[in-house]
C-alpha cells in the first residue's frame, strides 16, 4: 500500500512495479543476466544482458513531463558511458504534447538535421531557446527512447496479463494481485535494499511462484444467477447444443461482468473438443469486447494445435486484431500462428492474404521514410525475425524471385543499419538478398548493387556518389573500443566475400579484383561504392597473413589495401575500418613494415592547411601503433616519439587517449624505458595543465606502473620523474591530480615503500604544504596512505601523516556548493550523506583505524585528535578563519569516538581518559540540543551518530540516563529506542556501583508505548527481536519487556502489530503463554480489522502469517475454530489476507465433531461466499 484505497503490485512504489513489468519480460531471455538498482525508489535501474544494458529512468508523475524535466534527466545521464548496443530509455507517465511531438520530429530527422546544420533546424532552435545545449538535443535524438504507460493501472494490467497468461488461475483480481505481491514484495525489496537482483534470484522466485499456482484450486463450479434460475455453466458444456444456448443476451450480459467465470470457460474450451465455429459468440461477443484479445489469441493457439479452427478465421482474427496485442510477447505469439500457416500452406493459397497483413500492420515502403512515423515503428527484435522467417516461407516456393527481391527492397531498408544491434531491417533479410547474388554472380550482383545505390539515392535526396554520410562512431565498453560498419557491409556483402573466397579462392580474387578493385581504385562511384570496398577488408589482410600467397600476388593485395586507405570519404571511413580489424589480428603475420606505412599513410591522407600532417586520424589507428610499441618494434617507438613533440598533440591526443592505451598494454611494466623516455621528450607538466581537471588521473597509470617496475628492479626512474613534477614550488592543481591516484594505488601494493618515495615531500608541515596545497585530492590520497601504513603496523609514520594533515582547511566550511555536507546536515538534511571525502573527513576514519588496533597508547594518540576533529570549542574553525565548526567532520569524527566509547575498549584506557571519553559524548550531545533548540541548526543525522555512541556509555547515572533518553526523544529519534528498554528493564542489574533509580525509565517506556507511534513501531521490532533470539538462544529476556510489549496492543498501526503478531508466532508456542497470548491474539485482530472498517481502508494484510494458525490448531481444533471464525465473522470485502488460502487448508483438514459442527458450517457457509475458489 503506498497510501490508503492506492495500489502497487510490488507494495513498493509505481516505479517498483513498472521494474517489475520489465524484469518479468527480461527473465525469460537466455542473455539477461541481472537488474542494477541505482534509485531509492526504483526510479533508475538498469537489465543488464550478456552483450548490452537497458538503462531505465522512471517518472511516475501526474503532470506531464515536459522539455525541463526531460532536460534534467539528460543532463544526470549526458557523461554517462553507455556502449554502441547500450539502451537508455524514459518510462513517463504522460509527455506534453508539444515535447512530444518536437521529439519525434528530431528523433526521426537527426541525420538530416544534423547534415544541414544543428542551428539551423526551426524545431531545434525550439530546443535552444530553451537552454538545451547540442550535446543534449543530439542524446536526445539518437540515444534517448521514451515511453508513455498513462495511467499506473496499465501497467498493473501488463503484470497481470503476464501471470494470467503464463500462469492460468482463476481468482478476482485483487486476490490475484495478492499472491503476486505475496511472492515479489520481498525480492523487489532485497533489489531496493541491495542494489541488485541477478536472475538466478528472480528464477528462483518465479520457480516458488509456479510451485504456489500449481497447488491453487484450478476447478471452479461456477453458476450464473438468472431472475430465479441458477445456471451451472459445466452442464452448458456437455454438449453442443448447450453452449449455443449460451449465445443469448440473458446469459452473455451475466457473463461480462464475471471474470472467473469467463477465465473458467476459457480453460473449459481450451481443453474440450469444440471446434472455434462453435463458440466464436464468445470470442466476439465477450472477449473482444471486455479487451480479453489476450485471452482470446491463447484459445485459438491451442485450437490451431488441436486442429479446430480454420485458417481463413484464424487469419482474420489476427490481421483485424494485432495492434490490440500491445505486448511482445502476444506479437510473437501471432506471428508465430501466420508462420506455422504458411508453413502448413503448400500451395500458397493463403500467401498473398499474409503478405497484405505485413504490409499493412508492419512494413512500411523505403521511400515513405520521410511521411509521418509509423504508429508502431519500434518493432521489438522478435517481431522483426518472424517477419524474416515468414518472408522466407514465400521465397523458398516463389517461382520469380527476382520479383520477390524488389519487394524485399521496397519494404526493407538496407541504407541505415549503423549498429551493432540492427535497427530496420532483420540479418535474415540480408541473407535472401546474398543468395540470390550467388544464383547468378555476373548478373545479380549488378542489379542488387543498383537497388542499393536507388535507396541511398532516395535518402540523399539524389545526392548520392558513392560514399555514405553517417554511420557508426566509435563506441566505447569500459576498457574497449569498437566500430561497427553498415548493415550492408556485415550482413551481406562481407559474408557475400567470405563465402565466395572460401568455396573458389581464385575465382573470387579475380571477380574482386574486376568489379571491386580495379575500378576507381583510390576512390568511389555510385556504379562502385565504397562500401564493397571496405566489405573487402578482412579478405585483403587474410591475403597478408597467408602464407602461401607469396610475392607480387601478397605485394598485389597490399597495394590494393593502401589504395581503399588513402581513401578520404565515407563514414566509418576506410582507416577506421582498417586498423580496427589489424588491431584484431596477429600483426607479426601481417609484417610490422607494412603496417608502419599504413600508419605513416593514415598520417598525411588528411594533410591540407588547417590539418597538419602526421598525427593518427583515429583511435585504431594508436591502438595498433601501440600493440607495435609493446611487441619492441623500433620505428614505432619512434614515430611516437615524434608525435608526442609537435605541438598540436594535446589537440588530438584528447580523442585518442594514447597514454591510458600505453597503460593498458602493460608498456610501463613490460618497457619501463620507454616510459622514461616519453617524460625525456616532452613538457609533461605543460601536457597535464592543458587537460581538463576530470580526465588527468586517466593517464596517471603512466608512474604507476614504472615505478612497481622500478621497485622490481631496484631503480629510480619513477623517483625521479616524480621529483621534475614536484620540483617547482607550489606544483600546479593537475600535476597533483596527476599523482594522486598513483599514490592512492602504491599505497595499496606497499604503503611503506610509498612513504619513502613521497618522503621528502612529508618531512614537515611546510614542506606538505608548499607540495600539495593546490590539490586537495593529493593530499586525499596521503591520508589514505596512514590507513594503509596502520594495516602494517607503521604507527609512526601514519601519526606524523595525522600530525600535518590535522588542521588542513578541506573541506572548506563556508563554501557554497552543492557538495558542502556541512550545510546539508545543518539543514537537517539526512541522505546522501556516508560519502567519506575531504582531508579531514578521511582523517577521522584514519583515527578510527588506531582506535580499533586496540593498543591504548594509540587509542589515547587518536581520542586526543579525535578531539580536534570535533572542535566542541571552535578553535580549529578559527584557527582555518571559518565561521563555525564543521558539522561533516564532526559527524565523521564520531565514528572514533564510537569506537572508543565500546565498554571493553574504555577498559583498556586510564581511568581519567575513559572518563573523558564520557564527557565529551556528554558535550557533544548538549551542543547538539542547544544548536536545535535555538534553531541555529537541525543536525539530526548526527544526532542519530549519537545513537550509537551511547548504546556503548551505559555506565550512567539516574541523572545522566534521563539527560540522554530526553534527548533522543525530543528529538524524536527513534533509532534510539534500544536505550529507552536498556535503562528501563536492564540497567539496574548492571553498575551496581553506580546508584541507579529505574522507576523514571520504567513510567517513560510505558508512555511511549501507549503514545508515540514512532517509538512504538521500534519497540515493536525490538521486542520481536528478542523473542527471537530467547527461541534462539534457550535465553529468557522477554520476560522482562512483556508487559510493555502488551501496552502497544492498546493503539493500532499496521507496523506495530505486523511485529506483534510476528512475536506471537513464538510466544504462542510457550505453554505458560499459552492462553493469556490467545487471548492478545483475538483481540488485536479484530482491533486491526474494525479500524480499518472505520477508516474505509482497502488493504492486503501480509501478518499474521500461516504459523500462527498452524499453532492454533496443533493446542486443538477449537482454538484454531475459535480465532478464524472471528476473523471471518469480521472481514469484508476490501480487507484480504495474503494467508488466507493457507488459513482455509488448515480448516478444512479440521475433524467435525457434534460440539464444533455449527461453528464449522457457519464458518464454512462464510467463506463460500468469500473465496469460492479455496472451499
């Protein structure tokens, strides 16, 4: 329940239900591998499958969702990585119309907008005026898919047919939401809480799910009401005659409104022997019209199995109702009926009927592309490969297929498929068009080259030559980088090329080099285009590297290879393609001196005025040079070399990262000299200062790794590299970024090793200071080094790093930023706020570190400047020039102390320090109050800090004790409850040395738990947690708390007694508790169902569960009688219970005496009228 009379299938949240919807379409993929939860309330998740992401973005508001609110989410995914095949979509509620309308306008258009100019397009000016930048408007266009689900009760309709349609049960709607529920609250819950939920879990769920259906009563005996005649609808199925009689309005109005009964029908005629002729009244009349086309589609499946329904009906109903299907799996499911038809079709008589249904309600003609989007033009991939296998049914038996193949190309478009993944037109497709060249290779291939060459035309506004204008850019996948070429190049003409070189080698060379090759070698034609020159890439490198091609033949291919290079149109250009495929191969086959003059090619192709020689055009093209340099080759380290000197590399080097592709091929540990030798010809520091703050780390992995190397052998290279860094005084903001995380990653490999080498830069505070104070991350990542020095025992050197750390001015206290915590907490703000960051705020888990060693030296070393950290009197805020301590680092700080305040630890200190570590939790906790009492500030996340803090003090007096609960509970922390029972119940048999007067504990726990809703629902949880661990245990703690757990029985709310009746699971099995507990039990039920009466709330009750009745009826049968009947007596239709059908199994195995048998039939009569479907 998100709110009273509101619904949500998950019990979560709209959005929990709409991933809900999604994760059970995802589950029944081989290659879906789990579902990433990124948002609190399921509004961001990601499917992740074995080759892609779906990233989703869920807003469930009200209001439709305009060009701000799009922005917003655009702008939180705009740096994300998403690959070529990667998804990003948008599930609304409902979109303004003029943000729709002017999103499908640039979605369609994006390619020509872009072509003519961004800035010129009326539409995307709109967009501009609004303060879209281009980099938003283009992920918008290209990336973004969004989709509108209306009202949240689609969805749930979705979920629902989804089950009813896997899982065939015959309940009223809300009870079969309530078993949904029942078995996905608790994992969508664990994805929520956890972060991900893998489909092994999801499976397994879904598995317990079918175990439950299968045991649900799948026989009904339904009757109809009609006037004064009751019609059972099983007689109406014995014959045929009888379920004519069915056809009338009388008994069709009653049906209508039943939907039990018209699941039960459906089930009846799917198993019986009626043939569809026989009851198409009820497909028309009832199924259709309450929307059950679902349904319907089903019935006629297992009638085309049965053979009982012919094709021409079968037919008609799917071409009159596909678009109604609205859900992949429905599509599949009728394509699949039109592919077994034609399957089964011999003859073709129904051929041309189907081929009108695609052309209609699927395929759109190549040359509307321009008209107004097809209704349905996202076609799910499945939908796509019936289509295919269909199209192929009609090929194998046509006996022109030349006429065939100029449908194909009028309906399948073969000029955008520039993903990986195929967006227009299916790989089968592409399959009928390459065996038809094979038919006839001289003839054919002309022809399809020709129709090819009249799409692209068409799309180019007859400006087509020969070379494409878009395509696929380079995609990023973590670490990898791959280009992916056109459609035509993957799908057809490349396997085309394979098949013919493989099957006659020599043949297909000479038929290459006459059609391809030999015409306008160094360029393209429309007759001649160039994409069947880069479709002959992979066979000219295979020539290369076979080694019985020898001589002017191999040179024959090479020259061939650099002619399709110097190649400067078309997108993805020959380079690209090129090197992506040399950097797939074994360069030591191909020659490195051929794939050097590749490179010195790619190089100068370019070379005009304003785009001066000599640099790579792309990032394959580094990649190989690079896979050069790590296998020795000489002349590759040079050319490098050569490219690392001119001025413009920081321009161009930006696109390519060479220095992370050095990294990445392990060349600092395989050749630490060559390393050396960058840094020798270049102005490092002038490099990292022309680079932007976020990517300077990236290159960082250049010293990390020579100087590993360097620990290896016994050198100082990276010493020294390190020390022309640092040489100048203070070192610019990106030279210390640059060496922050190489400090963060040695520290890890050798925290003592690190030491040394940054040492002289550590020798005092000064020193530090004139090193690292531009950079506060660097000096980040030296604290972090402390941590790792205590892991080995170096206490010494991880003080003297607390010593010139202590004081640091990070974080800035006063300023204004959305990253200053300590406003954030000041405001009372609560989330988002464990991010450990800031020198000092990482200090403090530094001294947290000493503290736990146990050692008490150390432990007195970090109280002491742990005490600094929590600045109680402000001196260090003066001594940084702040307005006011830092709220952050004193929440960060407590970490330590709560370490310190842990009873056994406080034993290991000197009595006078234990004491201390008392009383400045004291002070803490009065600053605290006053700072909220006079609303100077409202720091409740550290208040709840506090919390732990003194569940460890509890060596308190009456006095102290009063102070600490009066806090917590004015302040209305609830997290503190724990402290409410401790000294209320159990702190007088502890301290006895300490006076301690419980009686004031004892009066508040009871006004609490009469009262206070808040600390009544963690009382409540607290009690059941130690009835749980007394069964546990063998212990007996609950008798000191019962008879404040019996005082929240006096007030409901549904959290409390969920927890209530969760103890009385295991207090009922006490038989000393026995009959009082009993008694409790009836009570709070019907105190549970009369406010909901009252409140008019409709609810699915999850407590009490199944043991408690099952308990009930192990002491006897009457007892079990006795409570469920009252229950039933009570309930009405809005309020159900997700036990319900366990509780009736437990009642009927109850043995009917002459002293229970009224009270059973009366029970029995109830809930016949109730749940017909479990008596």
């Amino acid at each position: 329940m998100s709110k009273a009379g509101q619904y949500t299938f998950t019990g979560i949240s709209d959005q929990a239900d709409i991933a809900l919807f999604y994760l059970l379409k995802a589950s029944k993929r081989a290659d879906f591998q789990k579902i990433i939860v990124e948002g609190e309330e399921w509004e961001d998740f990601t499917l992740v499958f074995d080759t892609y992401n779906e990233d989703y973005e869920v807003k469930s508001h009200r209001n439709p969702l305009s060009f701000s609110g799009i922005k917003k989410i655009i702008i939180k995914k705009l740096n994300k990585q998403y690959g070529e095949k990667d998804k990003f979509r948008i599930v609304v509620r409902r979109l303004d119309n003029k943000f729709r309308e002017y999103y499908e306008y640039i979605r369609d258009y994006i390619i020509w907008i872009e072509h003519e100019g961004l800035n010129k397009d009326p539409i995307v000016k709109k967009f501009l005026d609004k303060k879209w930048s281009e980099d938003e408007i283009r992920f918008l266009a290209k990336r973004v898919e969004i989709f509108e689900f209306g009202r949240i009760e689609n969805i749930h309709q979705q979920i629902s047919e989804y089950f009813a349609y896997e899982y065939p049960f015959y309940l009223d709607p809300i009870d079969q939401k309530s078993i949904v529920a029942q078995f996905f609250k608790e994992i969508m819950e664990k994805g929520k809480e956890g972060g991900m939920i893998t489909k092994e879990e999801f499976r397994e769920k879904l598995n317990l799910f079918e175990k439950h259906i299968a045991d649900c009563p799948t026989k009904l005996d339904p009757t109809l009401p009609i006037g004064n005649i009751i019609l059972n609808i099983k007689d109406s199925l014995n014959s045929l005659e009888k379920l004519k009689d069915l056809n009338h309005k009388t008994y069709l109005s009653q049906l209508t409104t039943r939907p039990k009964h018209i699941f039960y029908l459906c089930n009846e005629l799917e198993k019986r022997d009626f043939h569809v002729d026989d009851f198409k009244f009820f497909i028309e009349k009832i199924l259709l019209k309450q929307h059950y086309v679902r349904v319907a589609l089903r019935i006629l499946e297992k009638k085309w199995a049965q053979n009982k329904v012919s094709i021409e009906y079968l037919i008609d109903f799917v071409t009159t109702n596909y678009k109604k299907l609205s859900y992949d799996l429905n599509y599949d499911k009728a394509l699949r009926i039109l592919k077994d038809i034609a399957q089964k079709d011999i003859e073709g008589r129904f051929d041309q009927k189907i081929i009108t249904f695609l052309k209609k309600e699927i395929l759109r003609p190549v040359n509307e592309r321009s008209k107004k989007r097809f209704q349905r033009s996202k076609r799910s991939w499945r939908e796509d490969e019936h289509v295919a296998e269909i199209l192929k049914i009609f090929l194998e038996r046509t006996k022109n297929k030349k006429d065939f193949i100029d449908f194909i190309f009028e309906y399948f478009d073969f000029t955008s498929d520039d993903f990986e993944n195929v967006i227009e037109t299916h790989p089968i497709i592409y399959s009928f068009v390459k065996d038809f060249i094979k038919e006839n290779l001289e003839k054919n291939f002309s022809y399809v080259v020709t129709k090819i060459s009249e799409q692209f035309d068409v799309y180019y506004n007859g400006k087509y030559r020969g070379y494409e204008w878009v395509g696929s850019g380079i995609s990023q996948a973590g670490s990898t980088y791959s280009i992916t070429d056109k459609g035509v190049v993957r799908f057809l003409f490349q396997p085309l090329f394979l098949e013919l070189y493989k099957e006659k080698p020599q043949e297909a060379w000479q038929f290459f080099k006459q059609k391809i090759l030999d015409k306008a070698k160094k360029r393209a034609t429309k007759q001649n285009p160039i994409y069947l020159k880069r479709a002959l890439i992979p066979i000219l490198l295979e020539r290369l590297q076979d080694k019985r091609i020898r001589g002017r033949q191999k040179e024959e291919s090479f020259e061939y290879l650099k002619n399709i290079l110097w190649i400067k149109k078309g997108i993805p250009n020959t380079s690209e393609i090129i090197f992506y495929e040399l950097c797939k191969r074994d360069l030591n086959k191909i020659g490195f001196d051929r794939i050097m003059e590749l490179i010195h090619i790619d190089a100068v192709k370019y070379k005009r005025k304003d785009y001066p020689a000599g640099y790579p055009t792309n990032l394959f093209v580094v990649s190989t040079l690079i896979k050069l340099i790590k296998l020795g080759y000489k002349p590759a380290k040079n050319f490098y070399i050569d490219l690392i000197k001119k001025p413009d590399f920081v321009k161009y080097d930006r696109y390519y990262d060479s220095f992370e592709q050095i990294v990445s091929h392990g060349i600092p540990g395989t050749d630490p000299d060559f390393i050396v030798e960058i840094f020798n010809n270049m102005d490092f520091k002038k490099y990292l200062n022309s680079l932007k703050d976020d990517i300077v780390w990236d290159k960082s992995g250049l010293i990390s790794g020579l100087i590993k190397r360097d620990w290896q052998d016994s050198k100082e290279r990276g010493r020294k590299i390190i020390k022309a860094l640092l040489k100048k005084k203070p070192p610019s903001k990106k030279v210390l970024e640059f060496l922050a995380k190489p400090i963060r990653d040695l520290s890890q490999h050798d925290p003592v090793k690190t030491y040394n080498l940054l040492k002289p830069y550590l020798q005092n505070k000064e020193t530090f200071w004139k090193t690292f104070q531009n950079n506060s991350y660097a000096r980040e990542s030296v604290v972090s080094m402390a941590e790792e020095l205590i892991k080995v025992k170096h206490y010494k050197e991880a003080k003297h790093i607390v010593e010139l750390c202590i004081d640091d001015p990070d974080p800035n206290t006063d300023e204004k930023s959305e990253f200053n915590y300590h406003i954030k907490i000041k405001n009372g703000e609560e989330k988002n706020l464990i991010l450990i960051t800031s020198v000092r705020g990482k200090l403090a888990w530094v001294l947290q570190k000493f503290v736990i060693t146990n050692k008490p030296k150390l432990m007195e070393y970090a109280f002491e400047k742990t005490k600094i950290l929590l600045d109680l009197d402000g001196t260090l805020a003066k001594k940084l020039h702040y307005s006011e301590p830092d709220l952050y680092i004193r929440q960060q700080a407590l970490v330590a102390l709560i370490e310190l305040s842990h009873p056994a630890r406080r034993k290991l200190l000197r009595e006078e320090v234990s004491n201390s570590v008392k009383e400045i939790a004291f002070k803490i906790l009065r600053i605290t109050d006053k700072q909220i009492k006079s609303g100077e500030a409202n720091p409740i996340s550290l208040v709840k800090h506090l919390v732990h803090v003194f569940s460890y003090i509890r060596d308190l007096s009456t006095d102290e004790a009063k102070e600490v609960i009066s806090f917590f509970e004015s302040h209305r922390v609830s997290k503190a409850h724990f402290l409410f029972i401790y000294f209320a119940v159990y702190r007088k048999k502890q301290y006895k040395e300490i006076p301690f007067d419980s009686k004031y504990f004892e009066n508040k726990l009871v006004y609490l738990c009469q009262r206070d809703d808040d600390f009544r629902r963690a009382f409540a949880g607290e009690f059941w947690r130690i009835a749980e661990n007394d069964r546990k245990n063998k212990t007996n703690h609950f008798d000191g708390i019962e008879k404040y757990w019996r005082l929240l029985f006096k007030k409901y709310d549904q959290q409390v007694f969920d927890n209530l009746y969760r103890t009385l699971e295991i207090t009922l099995k006490d038989p000393t508790r026995y009959k009082e507990h009993k008694k409790l039990l009836k009570d709070a039920l019907k105190k549970e169902i009369e406010y909901l009466k009252a409140n008019k709330i409709s609810i699915q009750l999850w407590e009490p569960g199944r043991e408690i009745f099952q308990t009930l009826k192990e002491h006897s049968d009457n007892d079990f009688l006795d409570v469920f009947s009252q229950v039933i007596d009570d309930l009405n239709e809005g309020i159900h219970y997700f036990w319900m059908k366990d509780w009736i199994a437990i009642f009927k195995s109850i043995k009917v005496t002459s002293k229970n048998k009224k009270l059973y039939n009366r029970v029995e009569s109830k809930l016949k009228n109730l749940y017909p479907e479990y008596v």
